[in-house]
C-alpha cells in the first residue's frame, strides 16, 4: 500500500515530509523551466536545477531509509516494506538491513 499526500491526514507524522519533497519536485519541474511561462523568480540554470535535484534525491534517500526503520521497528515485514517500495523483500532487506 503506498500512501498519497491526499491521503495523508495534516497531523500525520509523514504529512510534512511529503509535502516538502513534493515542493522540492514541483520546484524541479521541466514546464517551470520555460521562458514561455511567467514566474516571479528567475528561471535556474540546468546546472542549479542538477545541483537541486540531487540534493533532494539524498534528503528524500534519508527520509526513506528513517521511515524504513521506523516501520521495521512498528512491526512491519520485510515483504510490506518491499510492497511499499515497490521492489521484492529481498532488495528492501539489501538495500536497508
């Protein structure tokens, strides 16, 4: 079962985490990167965009490998927090053991 923003209660502990990497992303959106459509701040540079990216990608990886454990340590499965991913028991338990 994977969980949504939308499905996601305000109070929620994974509710602010969600919403900052959602921002992040939103953020990081190619249509934002067009000249054709108005912002109010300036347009990144690809590298800015690259730099941004990847930051978020390891905050989000830090973020995962936290729930990970706060899962595990609920009770979860292997094979639930695989499903979760989406990827088999076998690669969670590689990948966060």
């Amino acid at each position: 079962m994977t969980t949504s923003p939308e499905a996601l209660d305000h109070t929620h502990p994974l509710y602010a985490d969600l919403m900052r990497v959602e921002s992040t992303l939103i953020g990081l959106a190619p249509w934002s990167l067009s000249a054709d459509t108005p912002s109010t701040t300036p347009a990144a540079t690809p590298i800015e965009r690259l730099t941004a990216l990847s930051v978020a990608a390891a905050d989000l990886s830090e973020r995962t490998a936290r729930w990970v454990r706060v899962a595990r340590d609920a009770g979860a499965t292997w094979q639930e927090v695989g499903d979760a991913l989406g990827v088999t028991r076998q690669a969670a338990q590689q990948r966060f053991r």
